[in-house]
C-alpha cells in the first residue's frame, strides 16, 4: 500500500473508508460506500475474509453516535446486503465469521437478523451504563432493521425461496420495531416510521405473496403489538370509538397509513381496522393527541399528518399537463377508507377542532384555562394549512 507522506503512514483506503462513513458530507460517505463495497466484493481480489469484517463492522457503525456514522453505515450496511446477497456470497461470509452455535440452523435471512440483535445488544455494555450508549444501540437496532427493509433482500430472496422464510424474518423485525416503539417515548415516532417503511415494501408489489406478507404483518404484529396495547401494557378498550380516541399520535398514524394502502381488503380486517379511524367522533376525541405534535426536535410536521392526508386523500393516478416530475397529486376521496363518513366532513372536522380550536385556540370560552397559543402550535397550524 503508498505510504502517506505526511504522516509517513502507509495508506489502506478499505480500512480508511470506514472512518469515512462517518463524514457529515454526503458525496465523502458515498465516496467511502464505494470504496469498501469495491474491495470487499465486488473487485478481482475480492475476498470472504474482508467482507466478513465489514459486515461486522457496519452493524459496530450503526450503533455509534459520531458524527453521521449512523446514517453513513446504516447506508453502506443496506448497499452491502444488497450486492452480497445478489452476488451469492452471504454465505461464505457467514462461514468466514466463525462458528455461532445459535445460528447454525438459521436462514441466511434469519441470520443477518440475528448478527443485527446481537451487535445491537445495550446488555453487552460493560461496566456502569451511560444513558447516551443504551440509546445507541437502540437507535443502531432502528437504523439496522430499515437497512435490511431497503436492502430489498426480504423481497428477492421471497422470490427465490418463497416467502414462508420471509414472511417469518419480516414479522420478527416487526416485533422488534414493535418493542422500540414502546421502549421511550421519544423513539415512537422513528420506530412507526420504520414500521410503516416495512409494510410499503411489500405492500406496494402486485404479487398475492408480496401482498401476503404485508396483511401477515398487520394481522400479526400491527394489530395485536402495536394498536390493541397501551402505554401501560394493558390491553386496551374494547369499544372502537373509545380505542381510536385513546391512541397516541404514532399509533393513529400507524393505522391511518393502514388503511390508507389499497393492499389492505379492510372487509376482511381485524378490529380495530375493521372500521375507520377517522369518523366525526374520532376527531375530536384525538383532537389532543394530534395538536401536541406541535412540539417536535426540528420545524416539521409529524408523520401522523402525511398519514392523515394519504388517509384522507386518493392519488389521481394521471399525469395531467400541470403535473411536475416527483409531485404527487391527489384529490379528496368521497368516504373515509374502512367507513362510510364523508372524508370533506372529517376533514372539516380536523381544521375546525385541531387547528383552530386546539392550536390557534380561537375560542376564548373554550380554551380560556388553556392560555394563548405559542409559536410551536401556531407553526404546526400553518404547516397544516
């Protein structure tokens, strides 16, 4: 290898490129992405024992909180997935990696899910825990899951093998979003979003297995994990109404999102999807909930509220001469999905008890003991708007 001249070091771009991932320049990590992946599997002295400790080095990336190492090899773990299952040499590094005794029966699939729990364990933590390191490994778990979703190996390694192996793999990463969801509050949000990401992968294909898959999911693990339990642990109301009106903002943007897929036949689903979220009563009993999305990290909305515009609005599924490249255009639907409410009433509905009423608090008589709006909910209103 050259030798630096400055440092008088000698050169190594495969070991260096990992230092790299953690640049916060997008083009440095996706210079250091190509870098490693070139010379672990895809050049002429390409070899198992190098790409077995970028595997393990990738899933050690993803739980550390420098920079943006998380985001730059969670990035680089999903690209590296992707090129060793399609080039077949998963399981030479997996044989490269030494012998697990807890593995050995495992499906290639299965076993990528276990190295993933493994090196995202808080417990192998020694010594006294540090708060900030347990939230490493959780977030580590979060961005490796959604690694293996964008992977898309669940998806040609179904079409390969059938999809009983990965009907199983997909509903135990579900479960593990699931148990994230409900670890910290402020990890509801991010693990929905994940959850979300994992259902749209198999519900956006138009094969009956794809399609399989994803109603497995929510009939599995979305319903009785996610929306049937509460904060405390308890199973929750068994009246709809009053289950609808006790969610919390990340489980109604769960089951909005849900119910707005066409993927989902909701004659035949499961309560509490069996009937829509979104109805008149509905509204103002999550009116709360949906207005204290105000107060967020960054200036942004919520993802309840994409949610509830998909929910509410159908695409058009036409490129009129006005559409722009990437837009999506959509137009109101006449009846909330999984219902017969008018969604122009809900609608109405929504702006008339969240933004003006829970937000912008028009009424003085009714929010009289409330205060005035701040700043955060004046700008969640506008978003919305």
């Amino acid at each position: 290898a050259p030798r630096n001249a400055k440092s008088g070091t000698i050169d190594n771009p495969f070991l260096d490129s990992f230092y790299t991932l953690a640049s916060e320049d997008l083009k440095e990590r996706s210079r250091a992405a190509q870098t490693m992946l070139h010379h672990c599997l895809l050049s002429s002295s390409a070899n198992s024992k190098d790409a077995a400790y970028a595997f393990r080095r990738l899933l050690n990336g993803i739980c550390s909180g420098r920079a943006a190492a998380r985001q730059g090899n969670a990035s680089a773990l999903a690209s590296f997935l992707k090129l060793a299952f399609h080039l077949g040499k998963m399981q030479d590094i997996r044989e490269e990696a030494g012998n697990d005794s807890d593995a050995e029966s495992l499906s290639l699939l299965a076993y990528v899910r276990h190295r993933l729990i493994t090196a995202t364990d808080p417990h192998q933590i020694t010594g006294k825990k540090k708060g900030s390191e347990e939230r490493d490994y959780q977030f580590g778990r979060l961005f490796g899951v959604l690694s293996i979703v964008r992977s898309n190996i669940l998806i040609t390694q179904g079409d390969q093998n059938g999809y009983e192996e990965t009907k199983r793999v997909a509903s135990a990463l579900a479960v593990d979003l699931a148990e994230l969801f409900w670890l910290k509050k402020w990890m509801r949000e991010p693990a929905a979003h994940g959850i979300t990401t994992l259902l749209k992968t198999f519900s956006e294909k138009n094969t009956a297995e794809h399609k399989g898959v994803a109603k497995h999911l929510v009939d599995k693990v979305v319903i009785p994990k996610l929306l049937l339990v509460g904060s405390n642990g308890e199973e929750s109301e068994s009246d709809h109404t009053r289950l609808v009106g006790s969610f919390c903002a990340e489980q109604l943007g769960v089951a909005l999102f849900v119910q707005s897929q066409s993927t989902f036949v909701l004659t035949d689903a499961s309560f509490p999807l069996d009937q829509a979220i979104m109805s008149k009563e509905t509204v103002v009993l999550t009116a709360q909930a949906l207005s204290e999305t105000s107060s967020v990290v960054l200036p942004r909305t919520h993802f309840v509220w994409d949610s509830l515009w998909c929910y509410l609005f159908a695409p058009t599924g036409k490129s009129g001469s006005s559409k722009q490249k990437g837009s999506d255009h959509r137009f109101l639907r006449d009846c909330c999905p999984g219902g017969h409410e008018n969604s122009s009433e809900v609608l109405d509905l929504v702006i008339r008890e969240v933004v003006m009423q829970k937000l912008l608090r028009l009424d003085p008589e009714k929010n009289a003991a409330s205060g005035k709006a701040t700043h955060e909910r004046r700008a969640l209103a506008l978003g919305i708007i």
